[in-house]
C-alpha cells in the first residue's frame, strides 16, 4: 500500500491520530443557489465578561465606546448561560443554538462509561490500528482518527448552505475544524502539539523542590562556561517501538556580564534579555530519519539570566503556518492570516495560567503572556475586519476568561489572595483587558459600517473562588462513593481505589455527578428505575451542605440532567450538575476524581476566580446595536436571532428564541 | 566584480524580486549556453553525437542479432563517455561565471532587507576573545539593538538589533572599528550578510566592507527571499535553475548549439 509523506507525518503525530483526515471540499456546494442576500453581521465573543465589572468599568470612564454604544441606541442585557456555565458547554450552545442536550457537551471532562476514563470533552483522538512493523520503525497502514466531539448542525451549516460567507475566528468547541466553507480558526479545546491542553518546558539551574511539575516539564540543567545544552521534549514518536519522546536540542549561552542570552536551536539564533519573550520559533521533531517530522512553534521566555538561569518555553504549539492538526477550514487559512499578520497562538487556552499556579511564572510574567496572546488577536481582528464585506463575522478574545482567572483576585483587596506587594500593572491587569475590549468595540465599530449588526456575546460572568469544595469525598463520606481505602490514605488516581461493587454515585468533571447506573457503566450496580430516588436524595443533601468556617450554603441548585436537558445527545450528560454559590467550586483534584481527605477548605491556588457555579450567579452580557425585544436572552438564542437577522431558515434543531423579535 | 554586477543587475532591481529573478535567470539560460557554444568543441560534440545515435539506431536494427546489438550498445556507452569527456571542461569554465552570478544573486535575491519593526541578529567573532568585553554597538535613533550576549569561548558577541524606519542605516562597534550598513524597505539592493576572512564565505557572500585586524566576521542574519511561482514555494536556487535550464534549452535550439 502506498503512504504518502504527509500520511506519514500527520500518522505520527499524537499518537498517529492526524493521519488521513478527508480532504474538506472548500468550495461551496454548486447545488445551492444564492438566493438569500446576507446582511452584515459581526459577534465579538468576549469570554468572561462580567456585567457587573463592564457598567462599573464603563462608569469608571475606562470603556468609552461602550457607553457610546448604548447610549446611540444599543442594548445590553444579561445573557441567561448553561448549566454549567463552562466555556466549551456554552459556547457549544451559541453555535447549536439549542441546550447541550442537542450538542453534546456538559464539560471540559467527559468518560468513557464503560472504562471510566476521562477525556476532553470536545475532540477524541484514536491512533492508527494497522501497521507494518520494519527494524524497531511502526509504519502506519491505516490513518488515525481525530473527531470533532460537539454534535448537531451549527449556525455556519445553515451559512453554508444559503452560500452565506462567514469568518468564526477561534470559537470555543470547534477542533478539529470541519466546516466546508466557512473561513475557521480552532479555539479552546485546540491542543498543543503533545495532544493536551498545554505542557510548558521549564530549564533553570536552581532549586525547583516545592515547584509542581503539572502542566510543566521541568529540567534541571548545569551552566558550564556560560552555555547549557538542553533539550525541548516533543510528542510521543508513534512511527517507533515504544513510542519514545522525541526532542529538539538547543544549546544556551548567557553573557557573563549581562542579563541578556542567545539561544541557538536548528539553525536560528535567537537573543533574548531577561524579562523578555521571544517571537515565535519554528521547531521540527524527526520521526523517521529524512523522511518525516512534525513541526511547531514556541516561544521562550528569559524569565532570570543572572545569578540562576531560568527560562520558560511555551507549550509547542501547532504552527499556523504549517498545521500538523486540522486548526483551520480551508486547509490554508491559518498560513494566509500567519503570512499577514505573524503567527499567533493556536493552542485553545493560550495564556499559560497552568505556569502561574505552579510558580514557574510569576504574576508579571504571566501578564506579559496575556498581553503577547491579546497583541496577536487585535492584529488579527484588524486583518479580518479590513476584507469582511458581507455574512457572519464572529471573533473570540479568551483575554477577559484566562486573565479573570488569575489576576482578578488582585484587583481586589478583599480576596483572600490579594497580594498588596503585587505591581500596579497587576493590580490593574482586569481593567487593562477591559479597556482593549473597548479599544478593539471601537476599531470594530470604525471599520464594519453603520450597516452592521454588531453583538458582544459573553459566555458566563465572573467570581471570586476562595473556598473549594472537595465533591469526590463528600460522596465518599455520605457513602455514595466507595473506596478500597480509607479516604485520605492514599494520593491513587481516579478510579483504581474506588470499589465499583459498592459505589452508587460518583464525581467527574467540573459540575457533575453520574449514577453507578447498570447497562451503561462498566460495573452499574444502580437500576435504572432506582437512579431517580437517588439522584433527588442527593440533590437534598448537597443543598444542605454548609461551610464550617462560616455557616453559609455552598451549594444552591443541584440541576438534574433529566429536567434541564432535552435532545438527542444526552446520552454523555452527567445525571445531575452541581450549582455552587459564588465564592464556592469544586476543587481541582476533584475535577478528577481525586480523593482529598477534607471535604472543604480554602483555595490557595493562583487561578482564584472562577464561573463553573450556579449559572444564576454568572451570567453573561448581550450587547447589541439592534433592539433586543425579549427580556431574558440567552446564549442559545444566538444562532437562531442571527440566521432569522440575515432572512434564512432555522434549523429544527435550534430551539433558541429569536431575540430581536417580540 | 561587486560594481559590475551592481551595473549589470541595476535594470532588474526596479522589477519586483520574482519577475527580476526570472528574468535574469531566462537571460543566465541564454548566455550559459551561448557561452558554452564558444568554448565548446561544437564539431566534436556533434559527431560524437551522431555516433551515438548512429549506435543506438543499430542496436534497434540488429535487435535479433545479440552480438552485434551488445558491440552497438558498447559504443554508445563509450560515446556516452566521449561526451562526458568533451562536455567537463567546457562546464568547468562555465562553472566560474554560474559561482560568481549565483554569489551575486544571493546577496540580492536570497535574502531580503529588514522591514521596520522586524528584528534580526548581528554577530561579529573576533581573532582574539580579549576585546570582547568592551564591545559595544552603536546605532542611530532608527536602529534599536539589545545589549549583547558576548561568548568568550567562541570569541563572538551577538545583537537583536530592531530597526524601526525604512532606509540604509549604519551600525558601528567603536572597539574594533567596523561599521556595517543594514538595510530596511522592499527593495532590491545588494545587502551584505557576512563578510568574513574565510575565501569560501568571501566567494559566496561578496561583500566591499574592510575588515579591520581585529575581527574575523561580521554578519547580519537578513530574513531569506520566499518565492512561490504559480502557489509553489520554492527556494530561489531551484527557481534559477528551472528557468535558466528551460530558457538555456530553447536558446540551444535556436543557435543551433549542441549541449
């Protein structure tokens, strides 16, 4: 059988899962006529923009178009979001245009009910099945498989199909691409080129006990003489027996007076002063000697020169100008916008929050990230908005989310982890992303015409996190969950400790909570006529469950699956989803399924604020140069509000309300 | 030879770099091939041709004969050889002027001047790692360089240098009293990325910069030329050689010279 060289190098790559993807058609369909002109419509995604942070901030002066805007006729509501109000759920429910019952998605974390494995929601990668193995090489017969998780027909299907342009930049819930022939960039849920959600490299010749190596391959490397050889760790090479990482060599010299360091790495050399970020660095891994390699792109970091080296490369990301994943519809789009404006990240959560929690950057350094990620977005925005003419123009800002996240808490003095020693540029890091929110309304708004619909759509608000709540063991300790262990006793993974035959109940993911069902896990031991009785006795107890340290609730909806969700995917839904009040979350190890030996305690970590609680405590914001004529939007209104705005059909499937009309 | 290029070149220098590139590379074709018709043996060759062809046509002919389509075949793999033979000097004086155009072409269509804004690096390496301290690099208000990273082991010291204007700029390193230009805009201009002691880095990166005693190269990391005829990218070499060689064939055919 003959392979070509790109199934070679695409069978490599993530466990041999990119291969042989069908080639897209990127012309329209010459079946469908022109018959509905497109009116001119643009969606600003602002993740995480918080109502009550945009009328302060626009009442502070600091966000003058805005206030423009509404004040020249525009609305802004609150945007009702999903249960749970997480990014991939909600986002998934602006494209479907209906509730995730009719798209599938309910978390960032899904599982496998027969294996119990988690994996990403959005996207699931199978390696090739067949191969021929020669001298210690695995050459693949068969392609792999990269799916796009998110199910249902998308507002762009409809756009395609009336032969209506559109542009969707980096919309959450869309990797792999595979829209015909709307113009798509990935967004969050686009992996870096290790096949997660972003794993940095951290090379210093200090101390780095106390530094947590997740999220992060930390090595220690020995200046001799000023220079470092050092290594940046690929993907797995698939082609090989064993799969073993594959590595690209640098070598570092650091200038013994100066703060300043070159790096030499396949051919280029790159100088770099301390506190400073490199531009994009192309990189290659072999996986058959002169024959195939698969490419990204990084960025290094000098984050200390003298007297300790460190220095932070990003996680690799896919290159835009060439992908090794489908990122983009058409194939070429991403190099046409690299070629125009730079390359720019394509990872889904470009900010690397993971390398603030784990102290390899520090809170400036992270803002210096941000900024880099939000500079590369505008200069795309301004790319696109001088050639949109006609159709759907949707751009996505991840600023607002990752950077709420992570600095919000020091915005505010109250915040168990405000840090008053923290620099003014940080303290006042939310209102700068803020004010480029209006600064990019206000470029937006010059360059699209008095003929556009203009909408600013946020997926979910905004809170303070200081208190989390260990879910895993609170079902252990109401005997929902059952370990071979006593809880606490051991740090065992998921569910290697958990004694299937016993448990009735347990955790996963963000908000949800899944019954042991029999017939659809592995080892159900719950019937089916019995999970509503459980599923309402747990509810009452979670709601009734208080903060010891000061007696509030924690929690203050537990939704049941059955009664929130309605179509034809819900087979993945977890079987209730938990609503916390603000302040309160679960806990990161039991997203999961961890099992801490507390139930409650505070929250310590850098990623200090948060939405994933009650979608009644976190809505998003509408805003619209239009009339908006219903009372409670919400996100899945969307999709529909804007196919009716440009005269064309709704899908069946679309259960949203036209939102400009009575 | 840098001024009579700069002459010769000048035309081509208004077009832009790929239809410059393919003109001269058509033209290249043209004069190669005339060049080898004057310093080839064009009678010899012919002959040496028509036996081959002569031998090839009797190895048809006497197919069914074994004996006599093995000796017709053995001649043309002598006269295969005769031609080699006839054809190597000739290539060999070619091979001067292609080296030298080729250098030439480099320096102009290899590389491309900086844009504002775009960064690049400049790296001097010294005879001696004495002096390195004390470097230090001066430029005009058009030219941002970071301080350097200076390398005693390999006796080098390297800049990021970001020029922020278009036009020729100098940039100068007082301790060891050389100054470079940089160039930045679109232009065709002939640039000039190392200037070394080495003869081979001389050959193919000519450059007019002195070198003064104590360094031993300069060079400026200017961004490769990116060409895509017809939405294939390709590096510039190969863009020459595939027109020069068609242009080369079809100039053959109307001079009626053997190649």
């Amino acid at each position: 059988m003959a392979i070509s060289r790109r199934t070679f190098i695409k069978a490599a790559s993530l466990g041999s899962v990119a291969a042989s993807l069908p080639k897209r058609s990127w012309a329209s369909s010459s079946t469908v006529s022109r018959t509905h002109r497109s009116a001119k419509v643009v969606v600003l995604g602002m993740d995480g923009m918080e109502p009550s942070l945009l009328r302060r901030f626009m009442n502070e002066g600091i966000m003058p178009t805005f206030k423009r805007f509404l004040e020249g006729g525009g609305s802004l509501q609150n945007l009702a979001t999903t249960m749970p109000p997480q990014s991939p759920v909600a986002w998934s429910s602006f494209i479907s245009g209906t509730n995730p019952g009719g798209h599938g998605i309910y978390d960032f974390i899904h599982r496998d009910p027969a294996t119990f494995t988690p994996y990403l929601s959005t996207s699931r990668s199978s390696g090739s099945s067949k191969h021929l193995e020669i001298g210690g090489y695995k050459i693949p017969l068969v392609a792999g498989k990269m799916d796009l998780m998110r199910q249902g027909p998308t507002l762009w299907t409809t756009l395609e199909e009336h032969d209506v342009p559109a542009t969707v930049f980096q919309i959450p819930a869309n990797f792999p691409v595979t829209s015909a022939s709307t113009r798509a960039v990935s967004g969050m849920g686009t992996p870096d080129l290790l096949g997660g959600y972003g794993i940095c490299s951290y090379f210093t010749d200090d101390y780095v006990t106390g530094m947590k190596s997740d999220g992060a391959k930390i090595r220690r490397v020995r200046v001799i003489d000023h220079k470092v050889e050092a290594k940046i760790t690929g993907p797995r090479n698939t082609f090989k027996d064993g799969e073993p990482e594959t590595d690209v060599p640098f070598t570092l010299y650091r200038d013994p007076w100066e703060p300043t360091l070159r790096i030499d790495i396949l051919g280029q050399r790159i100088v770099l002063r301390e506190g400073e970020f490199s531009d994009w660095v192309p990189i290659s891994f072999e996986l058959l000697p002169y024959f195939a390699s698969i490419g990204g792109v990084v960025r290094f970091y000098a984050k200390q020169v003298h007297p300790r080296l460190k220095l932070y490369v990003t996680p690799i990301n896919i290159d835009p100008m060439d992908p090794a994943f489908p990122i983009c519809s058409p194939p070429e789009y991403s190099r046409e916008l690299a070629e125009a404006v730079g390359r720019f990240y394509t990872q889904g959560l470009p900010a690397d929050t993971k390398a603030l929690q784990n102290g390899i950057l520090s809170d400036d350094d992270y803002l210096r990230q941000a900024k880099i990620v939000l500079e590369e977005n505008l200069r795309v925005l301004h790319h696109e908005l001088d050639r949109f003419h006609e159709g759907l123009f949707y751009f996505y800002f991840s600023s607002l989310d990752q950077n709420c996240h992570m600095l919000y808490r020091n915005m505010d003095p109250a915040h168990p982890l405000y840090d008053p020693k923290a620099s003014e540029e940080v303290k006042n890091a939310v209102r700068y992303f803020y004010r480029q929110m209006d600064l990019a309304l206000k470029d937006t708004l010059a360059k699209v015409g008095s003929d556009a619909t203009v909408l600013i759509a946020s997926d979910h608000g905004f809170g303070h996190f200081t208190r989390e709540f260990h879910l895993s063991s609170w079902l252990v300790q109401e005997g929902y969950t059952k370990l071979k262990v006593p809880l606490g006793e051991t740090e065992g993974d998921v569910y290697n400790i958990v004694d299937w035959s016993k448990t009735r109940a347990y955790a996963l993911g963000i908000n949800g909570i899944y019954v042991n069902m029999i017939g659809r896990e592995k080892n159900g031991i719950v019937a089916p006529t019995d999970a509503q009785a459980l599923k309402d006795e747990i509810a009452a107890k979670l709601i009734a469950v208080t903060d010891p340290q000061n007696g509030n609730a924690i929690i203050s909806n537990v939704y049941d699956s059955l009664r929130i969700y309605s179509g034809p995917f819900m087979a993945l839904a977890p079987d209730l989803q938990v609503g916390y009040r603000p302040n309160y979350r679960v806990s990161d190890e039991g997203i999961l399924g961890k099992f801490p030996a507390t139930i409650i305690g505070d929250r310590t970590n850098k990623w200090a604020s948060d939405h994933c609680i009650d979608p009644i405590f976190v809505p998003g914001v509408l805003l619209s140069n239009r009339e908006i004529r219903i009372q409670d939007p919400a996100i899945w209104d969307m999709a529909p509000s804007i196919l009716t705005l440009m005269g064309l059909p709704t899908p069946r499937s679309m259960t949203g309300r036209n939102i400009f009309a009575v | 030879m840098n001024t009579l290029f700069d002459l010769l070149l000048a035309p081509f220098a208004v077009l832009s770099p790929i239809w410059g590139l393919t003109l001269i590379s058509a033209l290249a074709g043209v004069v190669l091939v005339l060049l080898y018709g004057r310093v080839s043996n064009q009678r010899k060759l012919r002959e040496v041709k028509r036996a081959i062809g002569a031998a090839l046509y009797e190895s048809i002919l006497f197919r069914r004969d074994l004996g006599v389509s093995l000796r017709a075949q053995a001649r043309m793999l002598k006269g295969a050889g005769h031609y080699f033979v006839l054809a190597l000097p000739p290539l060999a004086i070619l091979l001067v002027p292609c080296i030298l155009l080729l250098a030439q072409l480099q320096v102009r269509y290899g590389v491309r001047p900086l844009t504002p804004s775009e960064s690049t690096v400049v790296a001097v390496k010294l005879t001696d790692s004495q002096p390195l301290k004390g470097l230090a690099l001066q430029t005009d208000g058009s030219i941002e360089a970071t301080a350097p990273v200076r390398i005693p082991s390999l006796h080098e010291s390297i800049w990021r240098i970001t020029p922020h204007s278009t036009g020729t700029f100098n940039i100068s390193i007082p301790a060891v009293e050389i100054t470079q230009p940089i160039e930045v805009g679109q232009e065709v201009v002939r640039l000039r990325p190392l200037t070394s002691r080495s003869f081979w880095d001389t050959l193919l990166y000519p450059s007019d910069l002195t070198l003064p005693p104590l360094i031993e190269s300069i060079e400026v990391a200017y961004p490769e030329r990116s060409y895509a005829p017809f939405g294939v990218t390709m590096h510039w070499v190969i863009m020459f050689f595939l027109i020069s060689l068609a242009s080369g064939l079809v100039a053959a055919k109307v001079f009626h010279i053997e190649v």
